[in-house]
C-alpha cells in the first residue's frame, strides 16, 4: 500500500504545473539550482541529498531529516532583488522550527508559532512571500500573516531554507519576477 502512495505522490509531484507566470526552483527530482549555504559551500546540480542527508530530495519533495542533526542551510543557486512572489506547499513534522529567508527577511516554519497562521503539524499549506518595492508579506494559505518593510538597500539575495530543529517536507517551490 505504502508503495503505491509513493507513485501517486511521485506522478502528482511530476504533473505539478506553476501558475502562469512563475517558474520552479526545485525540480523535486534533484537538488539542481540550489547549493550549500554553509560550510563547503557546495553546488548540488545532480545531487538528491545535502549535509549528509539532512537535506534530502525523495518522493519529489525537499526532505529536512531531523535524524540528521545541525543548523544548517541551503539556497537557491539565482539571487532575486526586484519585485517578486515566492510560494512553496510545506509540510511541517513534529517539533518543526525551521525558517526560509529572503532579502534580509527571515519566516519561521512553526506550527506552534503566531506567524505560522493556519498550518498545522502533518498537513500541507502554502507560504507565500510577496515583495513590492519596500514592502513585504508573507501569507499562509492567502491569509496575510505578517508584513514587514524592507531595511534601504535590502541586497539581492537567493532564498534560503534553514534546517533548524524537527521534520519539514517542501515541494513545489516557485517564483514569479
């Protein structure tokens, strides 16, 4: 039965399709595009797993493995400095604390958090992160959950995933510029 989900999850993963305009930014099937943040700092084109598996790519998601211990990151190989829209489907597991920054701002993925909005712990939802000019929000499920100013100057930067404490699964993340 097991290995039956996995297939529908595989064949769902791969018929995903953005919505007019954006583009992906993980693939699901590698960790092409992306590198390591820390240490080494590593390009990942055609690797499934970074940091010795605490990041790692299965079943067309982005798998934070909380066996795997460290505060570590990665992020996207293209850095983003104008206008644009961010959304990934997330799927925080127990104990999840992790975080996506971008531009100087950082989102703490936490079930238990006040920005975590409606998302609960084993159930997929959406965070989208919406930059125009100065202004920031960040949506869980389109329900703005917290909007900030950019500091002056806010660099371009590439969007990063923080493998904190706890389980997390990301698919389908995508941008529009």
């Amino acid at each position: 039965m097991n290995a039956i989900l996995a297939a529908l999850l595989l064949v769902t993963q791969e018929d995903f399709k953005p919505e007019p305009g954006f583009a992906l930014l993980f693939s699901g099937k590698n960790l092409d595009g992306w590198k390591e943040f820390s240490g080494k700092k590593e390009v990942l084109d055609g690797k499934t797993e970074a940091f010795g598996g605490r990041f790692k790519v299965s079943g067309g998601l982005l798998v934070i493995d909380p066996a795997v211990k460290g505060d570590l990151h990665v992020e996207s190989a293209r850095e983003f400095g104008k206008d644009l829209h961010v959304k990934l489907d997330f799927k925080p597991g127990p104990k999840c604390n992790n975080d996506v920054f971008l531009r100087g701002t950082k989102f703490d993925i936490n079930p238990a958090g006040k920005e975590a909005g409606k998302s609960k712990e084993g159930a997929w939802s959406t965070l989208e992160i919406v930059i125009a000019g100065d202004r920031v929000e960040h949506k869980i499920d389109g329900e703005t959950v917290r909007t900030s100013t950019l500091k002056p100057g806010a660099a371009a930067s590439p969007l990063r995933i923080r493998a904190e404490f706890g389980a997390l699964e990301i698919r389908n993340v995508r941008v529009k510029e």
